[in-house]
C-alpha cells in the first residue's frame, strides 16, 4: 500500500523527482496542524505564516514553529527573494512526496506516527470533497465533476495492483508538461483515488 500528500504518478513521461519518506521525516509530518499548514502550501502555492494562520484560525507564532518544522524535515523551504526579515513566505520543496507504509509495519517507534498520519490524510481527502459538494459552481464544472464507486469487483493482490497502476497512467496522460501554461478557462482538478480491499462481512 502506497501513499501520500502528494503520490507520483508511475510510468510519467516528465514524472518529476520523488522522495521517499523516512521514519524521521514521517514523524515530522504527522502533526494535524502540520499536515494542514502542508495541504495549503501544495494546493495554492507560496504563503507566509501570518496568511496561514488567518485560513487556519491559528495563532501567528504556533504556525511559524510548524513552519520552520516542516523545513528541517525537508517538506517546505523559504522563497528567496521574497518576503521581508520579519515576513518570510514558504513553499513545499518541489518534486513528489512517496510513502509506503509498508516501511514501517514492524517499526512500532513509527507506529502512532503512521496512524495519525493516514487518518489526518483520509479526512483531508474527505473534506476536499464535502468542499466541492457546499460550493457553488457553474453548471458546466458541476456536470463535469464526479464522486463515483465500483464496488463490485473482485480481484486479486496482482490484479489490483495493475488496476492501480493502469489508472495512473491514465492520469499522466493527462498531466501538463512541466512549465506549460494552462489552457484558458482551465482550474486546478484535484483527482482523489481510493482503491482498497475489503473483507465480506454478514454471511456464514
């Protein structure tokens, strides 16, 4: 099982540099907090402490300590040039964040780290959607959009591991190239994937 803040896409023609996360790093990132401050730096880019304390509803001073946290684990790094001594702004270190969880099944040093870390993850999942869902949008973004579920399948380990991947590269297919302005009238897309297991439950 693969996941992240940010998943690369395998198999990318101009798929960007990846880092996998550590033990250290993880515990690092698994703060609530962290992992929101995190969330807004790779959604909408550069920010500084005290506009991330207004969209947080935190105070200043407790946001730039977990600033300067996600630096030293390698996450975010200042903008130079931009921003003052007293008001620096961040942005998330380029390039694809890749945990396996499977790294830390028999680490128990990084077992409630790992936890924390997958919950906090699943609910900003589910909040970006419960977002799109109270927003109001124009019928020609509305109709485009889709929360679907296929729960009907049944695979194996190596079957599902080729849905995933195949599904990727369908994703990449549709990826800008690095640099490549937008198309006009074009958003950002968030595309959430969660394809999982589950065990069969109320029969004899």
């Amino acid at each position: 099982m693969t996941d992240s803040p940010e998943q690369p896409t395998p198999h990318a023609p101009h798929a960007r540099p990846q880092r996998r996360i550590d033990a250290r790093s993880l515990r690092g990132l698994a703060h609530p907090l962290r992992m929101q401050i995190f969330e807004l730096l790779n959604l909408d880019g550069p920010s500084t402490a005290t506009r991330l304390a207004e969209r947080l509803g935190e105070n200043t001073g407790t946001v730039s300590w977990h600033l300067r946290h996600l630096a030293e684990h390698g996450f975010i790094e200042e903008e130079t040039g931009r921003g003052t001594k007293r008001e620096r702004w961040w942005r998330r270190v380029p390039g694809a964040n890749r945990l396996e969880t499977a790294d830390f099944r028999d680490d128990p040093e990084t077992r409630g780290a790992l936890s924390l870390y997958m919950h906090e993850l699943v609910q900003q999942y589910f909040n970006r959607v419960i977002s799109y869902i109270n927003e109001e949008w124009e019928d020609e973004w509305r109709g485009v959009g889709t929360i679907s579920d296929w729960s009907k399948l049944h695979l194996t380990p190596a079957q599902l591991q080729a849905l995933n991947d195949e599904l990727a590269e369908v994703i990449a297919r549709h990826a800008p190239e690095p640099d490549t302005a937008p198309d006009p009238g074009a958003l950002p897309v968030v595309v959430q994937l969660q394809s999982f297991p589950r065990r069969t439950r109320g029969t004899e």
